[in-house]
C-alpha cells in the first residue's frame, strides 16, 4: 500500500477557511486535489466541523493529561 503525502499547514488552513464558508468535504477535496475522504477524516480528527471553522480543532496534542473530555467514573464498591 503506498505512503500518501500529509497535509500541509496550507491545506489544513484551507480547510478551517471553506468550512467556516459551510462547504462540503467533497468540494474542498476538489479544491485541493484530494480524496473527499481525506478530508473528511482529516474534520474528524480535529473535533468535527464545528469546532475547525470555530478554531477549536487540534487546540492541545492527543493523549496529553488533562485533556479528556470526560471524567472516569468507577462503579460502587459491593459491600462485604
């Protein structure tokens, strides 16, 4: 399987500026000479949409401490 190329921070930009515009993924896709499911995934992995053409999109590194979204909550201990 060949290795495809990354975005560019010009393409991610892009991205953020059509989607702010209410464009589709397979019309950015088109702008950009990429596959609409790049991009598509691309909007996925920084939050959706919303939180891209809102400039919320990939604001702190995956995996980082503190950054859950939600809390961990463990069951109630059974009493002995």
């Amino acid at each position: 399987m060949a290795r495809h190329e990354l975005l560019k921070i010009e393409e991610r930009e892009t991205i953020s500026r059509e989607l702010s515009r209410h464009k589709s993924a397979r019309y950015i896709g088109q702008m950009l000479g990429r596959h609409h499911s790049t991009i598509s995934r691309e909007i996925d992995r920084n939050g959706g949409a919303t939180a891209i053409s809102c400039g919320r999109g990939a604001a702190t590194p995956r995996g980082e401490p503190g950054t859950s979204e939600r809390t961990k909550t463990r069951g109630v201990a059974a009493a002995s």
